[in-house]
C-alpha cells in the first residue's frame, strides 16, 4: 500500500514542484504554515527518520540546500522540521522534512515549562 507521498512521486497525484531529482523532491505544501512551506522527500520510501539511510541522507543535506537557494531562503533563514512516528504528529508515514520561511518564524509547543529549567 502506497501513501499520498509515493503516489506523488510516482505523478498519481499532482504537486506544485520545486525541485527534482533522480533522488529527492521538493514541492508546496497545500496546506501552509508559512509563506514558504516546502516539503521536501526522497523518493524511494522511508517511513521516518529512523529508517532514513544515513549516505543518502548526506545527499539530501546538499538537495536541501539546494532548495533554499531556489525559493531564495537562503541568506533570510528558514526552520526545517521533520516528525518521526505517532507522538510527533508525523501524519504522513513517509520521510519528509518541512521548509519554512519567508517570515520571521515563531516557536511554538504545548509545554507551560521553561525549558531552561531542564538544565
């Protein structure tokens, strides 16, 4: 059974594309967060981080990249995020990570602590 990502990689179901190789893609988000709001995955599927191969993740570093350079976040900053499993708020089971920007971005969670009280 395939998820929303691999029909979109495999062109079942449109996406508005960033950038694209034999390896990774890059597309708009549907449903922003941000001005900018990339979801960037690799092809071949992965379920999260954890079974994310690390020499191929090293390739994605450099995609990565590549994609802020190409929507011009480059140099103003962007927050990238990826959710590993159910306690995450992961809801697509395939690797993705989110590229935000184009805003100044404000840290959010549902914790009432201080986390310098941690240390």
């Amino acid at each position: 059974m395939s998820c929303i990502f691999d029909k979109i990689v495999a062109g079942e179901i449109p996406s508005n594309k960033v950038l694209e190789n034999d390896k990774f893609l890059a597309f708009h988000d549907i449903n922003p967060k941000a001005p900018v709001h990339i979801l960037i995955i690799p092809k071949k599927h992965y379920e999260n981080f954890q079974e994310m191969d690390p020499t191929l993740m090293g390739e994605m570093t450099k995609f990565i990249q590549e994609v802020a350079i190409a929507i011009g976040v480059d140099k103003t900053g962007y927050r990238l995020v990826t959710n590993c499993g159910e306690n995450s708020g992961q809801e697509v089971p395939h690797l993705h990570f989110h590229m935000l920007g184009g805003t100044m971005l404000k840290w959010t969670d549902n914790h009432q602590h201080d986390p310098k009280s941690s240390f």
